[in-house]
C-alpha cells in the first residue's frame, strides 16, 4: 500500500486496525454529565454516541439503534440506560438491551439484539475508548501525565482539521521553533531575567540550523536537536513520538515539566487534539500558554466539538500589518494557532509529492517509516509497540539540557534520565 494511503484510518485498513489495539481517548470527562444529553462523537471514521447514565457510568454505543436504525442520539438519557425514542428499546451503557415495550413478550429477544458498544472508561479527565479485537483489553497507557491524577492535569482539547499524522507531525518538527515562534520566544526571553532557562533560550535562539538525530526507540522514535553552548557543553533539545498518535514536546529543562499531546483520528481529515500538562511544577501563564486555545461554543454536529476560535476559514486571525510592522514573524497570536496554521494550510491530506525532506526533517521521515512498518508488521500478526506493555513508554522524557561537548545524544540522554529518576537503564534505543 503506497505512504499516502497508509495513513487512512477506517476499520478495514491497515493503520485503522493498528489503532485498534489501543485505547483511544475520544473525548473530556467534562463533556457529559450523569443523565445529561449524549455526545456525537466520531472517532477513527465511526459514528458514535457517547453518554453518562444516571449513575455515572459512560458508555459508548454505535449511533444507530440496531431495531431500526434510528440514530441514539435523539434517545432518552434515563437512570440505568439510554432509550431510543423510536420505539422504546433501551440499552444500557455496555449495550445491552434491557427493554423491547413495543414488541409482543414472546417475541422479545432482549439478548439478541444489543446496541454495538465499545468498551469505555473515564481516566485522567478523558473518555478513553478501546475499539480493538480482544474480549479483554489491553492495559491503558499510564506514562508522561497520565500517571497523574485527573486533578493534578491541565487539559486542553482542540479540533485540527486535517490528517492525524500531519498534525502529529507539526509536533515533531524540529526546524520550525525558530521560525514559526520565534516572536513568542523573544518575548520569553525579554521577560526571562537571569535563570537558567534564559541562558538554554539564548543558545535556542542564536542557532537556527541545529544538528538533528532521530532514533528508533521502544516506544516509537526520538530525537535530539544539538545547538553550541558554553565552551565544553551542547545545548540538546529532546522530544518523542509514541506510539500509535502521541508526541512529547520539550517543554521546558529536561525532568522538571511534564507533558504529552495526543493527535486521535476522528477521521481521515479530522483529528481531535488533546494535550495533557502535568500542573505540579509549572501552573502559572507558561503552561496555559503552550497548551489551552480559545474554542468555539461546542455544537452537537459530527464536527461540531473543540473548533479553535483561530481556524482557517478567518486566515487563524492572522494581523498583516503586525507582521508588516516587525512586531510578530506571523501575525498569529500564540503558539497552538501557529502551529496548526502551518500544518492544515498544507490540505487535507497533504501531498508527499511536493516535499523535499532535508536533514532538519529526520524526524518526521524515520517516524513515517515506524510506523508505516509498524502498521505492516499488524497485518501479518505482530503486535505493534506498547499494546501490552505501556510501562515502557515511561523511557519517552522530553526537555531541554546542556551536556558535554563530545557525548553522543543517546548517551547524553541516558545520563539525563539517570539524573531525574532510576529508569535510565530502562531506556533502550534499538
Ligand atoms: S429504531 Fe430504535 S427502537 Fe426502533
Ligand atoms: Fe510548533
């Protein structure tokens, strides 16, 4: 199958039935309240429908009723299920039919016609969903933020209105920083005062062609940007992708800050955009700045949830006279705008034709090959990284730091998780 159509989605391709093995997250706790109205949500080209019953359980059904057909939408939230208001069956959140009013009691076949549920549960302020084959799920996944309570989380949704991987890819970009925003980044380092943060922003801000690695790993694929530093030492910028559609930024020095982006197929040309922030060392206006978007009122269409208030239809609230006038390389406000600027503005699905990958793009090409591989390996019976061990995404730490001059990154890297934790031994780079 040729790279354009690897990244396809539905239940009968080869990515779709990868994804599959996973826990999906498909929306925030926060969007459905206990007997309140059920969701719309369409996850990896499905068209599902999302509900709490009056006990706070979720569930997540296939949005047609299987009497008839009618979409469960329209249904009646009640205490112990959802109600199709067609003819009266009721399902319960695990699909099971609890009620057929309409039919004669010896035609009743309650056992014989459940709603097509998947199994759902409510973890870290996310709906996770797991589509997959197994009558027994896989573990979820618990590395980066996720190990941490929902309380202790920031979390930001955002629709992106192109592929998943495209999107996943913004993420993974390693030349674009110092571009894209670098407005944002002078400004941080206007305020910075004198901390060690300054002097990493300043080595950050003086290269603009850094020397890329990208590796193989567990987990899926790293990378380190390697920039000049203080005599004797290399400024290294280290981010990740794991499988199957997360990315790990560098959002600040290495150890000290935590967090994991999430790009989750809503369909081919849709992807809902999590980010998870671990709040302990950092709640102040950084965090939000890197992760919470102004979005649009959610409406109950398919498409309708996490609509970012900058979005292509109002060229993402671009100033050209800003940009004109110097005051911002974009004439985009903040960082999420930008980014999703660059990489929707590139279609729908964008077209490998056009490309002309250079060194700076390493990182996106060894993460295609992966995961393309990976998706092969699927097809003819092996399991795809994580699925029933995610402990080991635990190795994916994602920061900034100075090292000496002459260490290679992966042993850079490994001195820095030794430093921060014991796992440093755990960190194996095929
Ligand atoms: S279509 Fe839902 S009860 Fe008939
Ligand atoms: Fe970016």
């Amino acid at each position: 199958m040729d790279r354009v159509e690897m990244r396809r989605v539905g239940s009968d391709t080869p990515m779709g039935r990868m994804m599959r093995e996973y826990w999906i997250p498909a929306a925030l706790s926060s969007e459905m309240v206990a007997g309140g109205a059920p969701v719309r949500l369409l996850v990896m080209g499905e068209k599902l429908i999302v509900f709490r019953d009056g006990m706070g359980q979720v569930g997540v059904v296939d949005h047609r009723c299987p009497h008839r057909g009618a979409s469960l939408f329209f249904g009646r939230n009640e205490k112990d299920g959802l109600r199709c208001v067609y003819h009266g069956w009721k399902f319960d959140v695990e699909g099971k039919c609890l009620d057929q009013p309409n039919v004669v009691e010896r035609d009743k076949t309650l056992d014989k016609s459940p709603a097509r549920a998947y199994r759902a549960t409510d973890r870290n302020g996310l709906i996770w969903v797991y589509m997959g084959p197994r009558a027994v799920p896989p573990p979820l996944p618990d590395f980066g933020p996720l190990e941490f309570p929902g309380d202790q989380l920031i979390v930001a949704a955002s629709q992106a209105r192109c592929n998943w991987l495209q999107a996943l890819e913004g993420a993974i970009d390693n030349s674009h920083t110092g571009f894209l925003h670098r407005t944002e980044l002078e400004n941080r380092l206007k305020r910075g005062g004198s901390g060690p943060d300054t002097e990493l922003l300043r080595y950050f801000l003086a290269c603009q062609n850094p020397e890329l690695e990208a590796l193989d790993a567990e987990w899926g694929t790293m990378y380190g940007n390697r920039r000049p530093a203080r005599p004797g030492t290399a400024y290294w910028r280290v981010g990740h992708f794991v499988f199957p559609f997360w990315s790990i930024p560098t959002p600040g020095p290495f150890g000290r800050d935590r967090q994991v982006l999430g790009w989750i197929p809503m369909d081919d040309t849709h992807t809902f955009h999590i980010s998870l922030r671990w709040a302990g060392n950092d709640r102040g206006p950084r965090a939000q700045e890197s992760a919470i978007i102004e979005t649009l009122p959610n409406t109950t269409d398919w498409y309708g949830r996490w609509i970012p208030a900058a979005n292509a239809e109002n060229d993402y609230q671009m100033d050209r006279e800003a940009q004109l006038r110097g005051d911002s390389y974009t004439g985009i406000q903040r960082i999420p705008n930008q980014d999703r600027m660059a990489y929707e503005s590139m279609g729908e699905m964008s077209d490998y034709d056009v490309e002309h990958l250079k060194s700076s793009d390493l990182m996106i090409s060894r993460t295609r090959r992966r995961l393309f591989a990976a998706a092969e390996a699927h097809e003819r019976g092996t399991m795809p990284p994580a699925v029933d061990n995610p402990s080991i995404c635990n190795g994916a730490r994602g920061g900034d730091y100075l090292a000496a001059e002459n260490l290679k990154f992966i042993d850079s890297y490994r001195e820095q998780m030794r430093e921060i934790d014991k796992a440093g031994a755990a960190v194996e780079v095929k």
